[in-house]
C-alpha cells in the first residue's frame, strides 16, 4: 500500500498566504498573536498557571485561557493587559513605530 504524504503546516501556510486576501487578514492579525505570545511565555517563565493568574486579577480561568488563545480573535483591553503584566510583576509597554 501507498502512503500518501500530507502536507505540513509550512505547506498549508505558504500556499495560503499566496491568497491575498488571506494574507492581508494574516498580516492585520500578526500584532495580536504576538502579544498573545507574550502572555503566555511570560506567565509560564513565571511558573503561574491561567488559574493561578485568574484569581490574582478576579476572574475566572475560562477569561485567561480566551485572552491567551491563538484560536479566536478575541482583542483584550489595555486595563486588562496591564493588570495581567501587574500579576506577573512585570508592566505593559506600548509604542508606535
């Protein structure tokens, strides 16, 4: 029997962004992603789990695990950014380039 060869994410991922519409939503999306990214690396480098953040902010662990997912387009506010880096000890940076 023949195996067939599935394509990889890298594949999938190129051959999408060939479309220009996908890539343009792609490219608006880059800075929430990266954000989301950072949340999550610096909880973990923290040693916190989303539970253990959520209730030191006052909410509930599902508000945590929505604002650091990479599978919804889900824009937090600044009030909560910032509370989230007070948390970890840390604080939010915001500039324009």
């Amino acid at each position: 029997m023949q195996t067939v060869k599935r394509p990889t994410f890298a594949d999938f991922k190129k051959k999408a962004l060939e479309n220009e519409e996908v890539r343009e939503e792609y490219n608006a999306l880059k800075p929430l992603f990266a954000i989301k990214k950072q949340l999550v690396a610096a909880r973990v480098a923290k040693g916190l789990t989303q539970d253990e953040i959520a209730k030191k902010m006052g909410t509930s662990k599902s508000n945590i695990s929505r604002l650091e997912s990479l599978n919804n387009n889900y824009m937090p506010n600044l009030a909560t950014l910032i509370k989230y880096a007070e948390v970890l000890g840390m604080r939010l940076d915001i500039g324009l380039r």
